[in-house]
C-alpha cells in the first residue's frame, strides 16, 4: 500500500481528508436525524427545512462527514429541504466487509432518496461527492433534477499529480482502516467514460478552486466541456476544499445554481 506513487498519496489524503477533518461551526437544528438501514449498512443522515424548491443532496468529500455542509444548510433550506448524509463507512455510517467503491456509495445514496421519500433531487457534491454524483447522473438520471459538481475526478489521472502508468497501486479490497481503503479506491477509481458523460442530460454545473491543489483544473474543464449543456465554474481565491475556505461564496453558487 505505502509503496504507491507518493504524489496520489500525498495531494489527496492531506488536502481532502485533512480539510475534512477540521473542525466545524455547529449546525442549524435539523427537523430530523437519524440512521437509516440500507443497503446492509446504517447510514447517518439529518434533513433540514421544507421550502418549495427541488429538494438538495449535499455529499461531502472522501473520508470526511456531513457536517462539512454545516455552514450551508441553514441558507440552502429557506427554500428546499436539504439533506446531508455520512458516505458508507465515512463519518457516522457504517459499512461491510465488501470494498467501498463509488458505484456502491452512489447506490446507497438513491436508496436514501428513496427512503426519504424525495423524488428527484438537487445533487451537490464536493470531490468524492461530485463523483458519486456523477455517478448517479449516469447510472440514475432520472433521480436529478439538477448536479453542481465540485473538483471531482473521472480518473486517477484527472488529479494535479497522478500517478505514473507503471507505478505499483494498493489494491481496492477491504482494509481494517478505513482510511488505507479510500486511499486504495483513489488509486483504482474512478473509470467514467467520455461517452458516459456525454449521456447525462441534467443541469449541471463543473466547478473548481482557482488554485485547486487536489485535480487538475484542465481535467474539470474537459468534464464540463463533454456533458452537453454543463457550464464550467472558475471559483476565486480557494484550493480544493472550497466549501471550508469560502463558505459564503459557495453557497451563493449554489443558490445562484438553483435559482437559474
């Protein structure tokens, strides 16, 4: 495992999880928390307001949690009900002793959507969350009614500093820790096609730090560029974990995305 190519191991565990792991301000009181069972896990959630627009999905980035959203919710739910979860194994939910890989985190989220009843939902997702939203878009369209994707990869090599071809890669198994299986699905995941993208009919929206440090800038101005109709997002003065950086700013992206 610690003999993967030190670049992939370096830029994303540092940048993602460690952003992930600072501390965050205290939420707004959600309307309602708990542990859903599905999909053989239990996966923690809380739900936020009642308004009238689409209801938003917010999905955090790998090895962190929901409360990464704590600074948005409030906002995001004068006018839709908003909810957040913990990605299997991440945070508060559990997992199995299968792999975490994103096709079965984007699973365990539509069976969310499900269980909550929601219909189709305004996806927002940051890094891991942005893939397993374009996962969804893929795999479920008819789920979205809208995608705002930030710094996500469709391959290894869409990150700032991939890894070489012939350099040895831990394999996507289950770990004991779960930090060493992330690390070990950014290595091996995603495999999204040009093709696969080019099939994804929701709104969507391909943002990024201007100085993001985690993927390449390029690499999401290609994913913009081959999801008919998307619009690509230059966001000012932040690096990959956007949502902690400029926590105003974001959200008025967001909403400025919604209201379009």
């Amino acid at each position: 495992m610690r003999d993967v190519a030190r670049p992939l191991l370096i830029a994303l565990p540092l940048l993602v999880a460690g952003a992930a792991e600072a501390g965050h301000p205290p939420a707004a009181p959600p309307r309602e928390a708990g542990f859903a069972e599905i999909r053989g896990i239990s996966m923690y959630y809380r739900v936020y307001g009642a308004g009238p627009g689409a209801p938003v999905l917010m999905i955090h980035g790998g090895l962190g949690s929901a409360d990464v959203w704590n600074e948005q919710v409030a906002a995001l739910a004068v006018d839709h009900t908003v909810v957040v979860a913990d990605s299997r194994g991440q945070g508060r939910s559990g997992r199995t002793a299968e792999p975490i890989t994103y096709e079965a985190m984007a699973e365990d989220y539509v069976a969310l959507i499900d269980r909550l009843g929601l219909g189709k939902v305004a996806l927002v997702g940051w890094s891991d969350g942005g893939i397993i939203g374009l996962e969804i878009a893929i795999r479920h369209p008819e789920r979205l009614a809208r995608l705002f994707v930030q710094a996500a990869n469709t391959t290894p090599d869409g990150l700032a500093a991939p890894p070489p071809a012939d350099a040895p890669r831990p394999e996507l198994r289950h770990y004991d820790d779960v930090r060493d299986e992330i690390q070990a699905l950014w290595a091996n995941e995603p495999h999204i096609t040009d093709a696969e993208l080019a099939a994804i009919r929701v709104p969507t929206v391909v943002a990024i730090g201007d100085h993001d440090e985690a993927v390449s800038i390029a690499h999401d101005r290609a994913i913009a560029a081959a999801i008919p109709g998307a619009r690509f997002l230059l966001l000012p003065d932040v690096g990959h974990a956007a949502v902690l950086e400029d926590p105003a700013g974001y959200t008025r992206a967001v909403l400025d995305f919604l209201e379009e």
